[in-house]
C-alpha cells in the first residue's frame, strides 16, 4: 500500500525549476602586494576554468570595475603560471598596475582575494574570467 501512495504523489508532484548554486570562494582570485613578494593567485577551480592554461593575459574594464584573465585577450603581455602549489602569477608589476587600475588600499593589509568570478567563453571558444573587483 505504501508503494502504491508513494507513486501515486509522485505523479501529482511538479518539478521545481533549477536553482544555481555558487560556491563562494571556488573560483576566486587574491592580490598580494608585499615586501616578501608580489602576486597573483588563482583558485585551483577558476585555472581549471579556464583550461589550466601555462600562461594568461590580464585587461583592466575601469568603469565597469572588472579584472578580465583569460589565455588570449589580445594583449601585448602574458604571464606565466606557476602551479607547483595553487597557481600563481608572480609579477610586481601586475599587482601593481591591479592596485593603481582598481584603487586597491593594501596600507593595513597585503592581500586581498576577490571571490565574485564568472567564466565565460565567446564565439572563439577561450575561456575567460570576469572578476568584479569591488572591495
């Protein structure tokens, strides 16, 4: 009997609509400006994201707030990945112009990890993050 009313509900029941999940801090990256070094670091999941490529490519969207990392965005410069442990970018440069472009305050602290990420990937097929970089 119990099977019988248990199909029975089944059958009347109607699908919930999907629900996205978000895992915060899955994909995620971290500027670090210190006197022991200056990097980038991505989440293992975001560089698999993006294909675990060897070398990405940074562009700066100021007056959207965004951060663009991807294999190829058309930029003059890439910049190698080093993943002996998570993968990081390890360039002063980078994090500086990061700091300057998005008006970073490291004064009280020298790291700051930014966990709003989207990949996406256009007609091309590349793989690209979408970093908001709001504080």
């Amino acid at each position: 009997m119990l099977k019988e009313h248990l199909q029975a509900l089944k059958d009347k029941a109607n699908e919930l609509p999907p629900v996205k999940t978000r895992v915060i801090g899955s994909m995620a990256i971290t500027v670090v400006r210190h006197k022991c070094g200056n990097r980038v670091t991505i989440t293992p999941t975001l560089y698999e994201a993006l294909g675990s490529p060897e070398t990405v490519q940074f562009s700066i969207v100021t007056e959207e707030q965004v951060l663009l990392i991807g294999k190829e965005l058309n930029m003059k410069n890439s910049y190698k990945i080093s993943t002996t442990r998570k993968p990081t970018i390890y360039r002063e440069s980078l994090t500086k112009q990061i700091a300057v472009g998005f008006h970073l305050d490291f004064s009280e602290k020298s790291s700051i990890t930014f966990s709003d990420v989207e990949v996406d990937s256009p007609e091309d097929g590349t793989m690209i993050a979408v970093v908001k970089m709001k504080v």
